[in-house]
C-alpha cells in the first residue's frame, strides 16, 4: 500500500480512498467491462477510433494500479465477436491499437513483473495480431506479478460452447464414463487455473453483462459506474474496491 500512497498527493480523492481500502480484504481477480470509447468521442465530436485511442491510457493506469495493490488477476474484454459487426475501417485500427499497445508496453510489463495472457478465439485473429500476442505471451510467461488477462475475439457462449465440446471429446475417449461437475466444466474454460473474478466493472453506466465471463462471474460483486472507459482513472477504480469491500457476499447463505 506504501507504493501505491507514493502516487497519491495527501488529500487528493485518491490519498482518501487508498486510506479507506482494507489491504487485507482486495479482490483476487478484477474483471472489466471497458465500455463508452465511442459515446466519450462523440462527445467531442471526434471519430470513434479517437474514443479507442484514448482508452489506451485508461488501460496503462488500471494495469499499473492493480499491479501496485497486488491483485492476483485483471480480465479486461477488449474486442468481443460481436465487434466484428462493426465497420472494417474500426476493426482495422482496433487490431492495429492492439499491436501499437503491446509493442509500447511489453517491456514494461515486463520490468514489473506482469505476466500477460489472452483469451478468446485466437485463431480468427490476423496473423501479425497474433504474432505480436504471442510474442508478449512467450516474454512474459515465467513474470508471477499481476496476471493481465486480455479477452479478444471472445463471447461468454462461445466459451462455454468450445468448452462443452472439449469435454464432450474427452468424455467420448474415455468411453463416456465419469460424471460432469462444476469443476470439471471450469477445467475446460479459457480461463482453467484462474480465480472466478469476485469484482466486475462496467464502465458508461450500462447494466449488462455484454457475453463476458457468463459461467465465472456467477457471484461476483458488480460496480455500474457512468465513467466513460477513457476518463477512467485510478479514483474510479479505488472506489470500485472499496465499493466491493463494502459488501457482505453472502454466496446464496443467511446474511
């Protein structure tokens, strides 16, 4: 915590809430939803690649807090397969961003420790998109810091659809015996191994979960804020922590 007050003037918003944030309650897995680019440029009449560009560094920040806090995992839904129902001209610099974001920030990453990993079909992606993840996978591979755990070319379904088919495959080469359980479907996930995310932010003040991480954020805490992605800053996500610490999670008990 003494790293992260290192960042924050005394009496700023963000001194405040960082001395309000219990270290010992922090989500272990952050998920975001980082919504409102194009609203953010429209806003200012400018295009919405303007909106994309400029939420670049709401990602620099909202990685480098998290790294700072300890959180364990930070999922951040990047290009869903819906997106690609958007103009071509918008898909092209959305993957090029992409490319630019992790040529700029891989060594970096790196430096602290952070391990970055994709999830999604990553098949569909473009060649040099995917060199350049694959690239920034392979580097980071053996970092134990924060994981950043990027969602591309994702849906919640289509997980659960390629998971169910995983499974299907296994169970017919063992002859169908075995009995399917929860944990035996998370096992199949794109997100296998990782922490269910116990905090999920949607930024823009939508309230829907847009496909994204449908079968792991069954009990998560879900913060709403009318920030749009862009303005997003370590203020809002302190408050989205301290929002969450402020629960009772109950998991379906008596309260």
């Amino acid at each position: 915590m003494n790293r992260l007050l290192e960042l924050a003037q005394p009496g700023t918003p963000e001194s405040r809430l960082l001395h309000e944030i219990d270290p010992d309650k922090l989500p272990r897995h952050i998920a975001v939803i980082m919504d409102g680019n194009g609203r953010w440029a429209a806003a200012r009449d400018l295009p919405r690649v303007a909106g994309h560009r400029a939420g670049a560094e709401a990602v620099r920040d909202t990685v480098e807090i998290c790294a700072r806090l300890g959180i364990e995992v930070l999922t951040l839904y990047a290009f869903s397969l819906e997106n690609w129902k958007r103009p071509r001209s918008e898909v092209r610099t959305l993957m090029s961003l992409l490319r630019q974001y992790i040529r700029r920030e891989l060594e970096t990453l790196h430096q602290h420790n952070i391990k970055f990993q994709t999830i999604g079909r990553m098949n569909n992606l473009e060649d040099s998109v995917r060199r350049a993840l694959q690239t920034a996978t392979k580097k980071t591979s053996r970092n134990s810091g924060l994981l950043l755990n990027v969602a591309l070319n994702y849906s919640g379904r289509a997980e659960l659809v390629d998971a169910f088919n995983l499974l299907a495959r296994e169970l017919h080469r063992n002859g169908s015996r075995g009995r399917v359980t929860e944990e035996t479907v998370s096992l199949y996930l794109y997100t296998s191994g990782l922490p269910d995310p116990d905090l999920l932010i949607r930024t823009s003040g939508e309230m829907r979960v847009s496909n994204f991480l449908l079968w792991q954020i069954a009990y998560a805490e879900i913060h709403i804020t009318p920030t749009l992605w862009p303005d997003f800053r370590r203020r809002h996500l302190l408050e989205a922590i301290l929002d969450y610490q402020r629960r009772h999670r109950r998991y379906g008990g008596i309260a």
